[in-house]
C-alpha cells in the first residue's frame, strides 16, 4: 500500500486533533485509543506516527486478503485498493449494522460495476470523493474470471498466490 508510506498522500499530523467525525485522531489517520495515553492538543513523534500506520497498514492489508479470499477475488492489483477501503473506513467497512452492506453483496456475487456504483452514491463519496474513485475503477478493473479459487495442498487460496513460495508451507 505505497500510497500509505506517502503522508502527502493521506495526509499527517502529529497533534491529536478531532477528525470530521469528532474521533481523536492523530498521526496518518489513526484513532486514538484509550492505551495511546494521548488527549487532544498533545504532540506524538514521526516515528510513533511511523510505529501506528505502519501497524495499521498491515491490518488493512491483512483485512483486504481476507475479504477477497471471501470474496474469491484474484486480482493481484486489488489488495491495495482493498486495503485503502479498510485503513480508512476500518476492518468491519462491510458488516452491518454501518457497513456498506450493499457494496459488499455486489462484490460477493461479482457484480463489481453495481459495488462501484453503490460506493459512489454514499456518504463516504462526499466526504473523499477520490478515494472513492479510486476504488470504484478498482472495482471495475476486476477481471470478470477473477472470482476462481485454485488449491494448494489443503489450503484454499486466490490462483495468483498458488505461484508464491510460502503459499504451499
């Protein structure tokens, strides 16, 4: 997720400030949480800020392969915009009771132009509109085959990752 280790990107700050929302936030988007010991007007390092999307990153990206292997979305290109959705909108984007319910039942069928869709006609395409475009021609660029899973051993696996080597330990 090149576009996470880029703050001019996504933007930083290393005062905890109230996001649009009213969260504490602080750093590159990250939610201050009661163990962060941090109020707002308090002042973190570049490497906390560093230590916190680094650690957040992974999640998303973690939560990203998760969801396609649900999903059953090979495309090696859309882990990263995957991950995106869940660094900014958190790992349960999908889920209800506030989840983008309808988005993720067009993805889970395959029908990837009706999830672009539904992204764009939401409150989230207000508040970062190309974010969500972005991720909207993401989900356009899906291969239409890519819903296939192949095995390896006893795992169950995206085609793309059977060609990697950790993919049959």
């Amino acid at each position: 997720m090149r576009h996470l280790a880029d703050p001019a990107h996504e933007g930083q700050r290393l005062d905890v400030y109230f996001d649009i929302r009213g969260i504490p936030t602080v750093g590159v988007g990250h939610k201050v949480l009661p163990q962060d010991n941090l109020r707002v007007g308090d002042r973190i390092t570049q490497a906390q800020s560093n230590a916190f999307l680094r650690r957040e990153a992974e999640r998303a990206l973690d939560a990203a392969r998760q969801q396609m292997t649900q999903a059953r979305i090979t495309d090696p290109n859309f882990p990263n915009s995957l991950g995106l959705v869940n660094f900014q909108l958190g790992t349960n984007w999908n889920l209800p009771p506030n989840g983008f319910t309808r988005t993720w039942a067009d993805i889970m069928r395959g029908g990837y132009d009706q999830a672009a869709a539904e992204a764009g006609q939401s409150r989230w395409a207000t508040q970062t509109p190309v974010r969500v475009q972005q991720f909207q021609n993401a989900l356009r660029a899906l291969p239409r085959g890519s819903r296939r899973l192949r095995r390896s051993g006893s795992k169950l696996l995206p085609a793309w990752a059977v060609r990697l080597p950790w993919a049959h330990s």
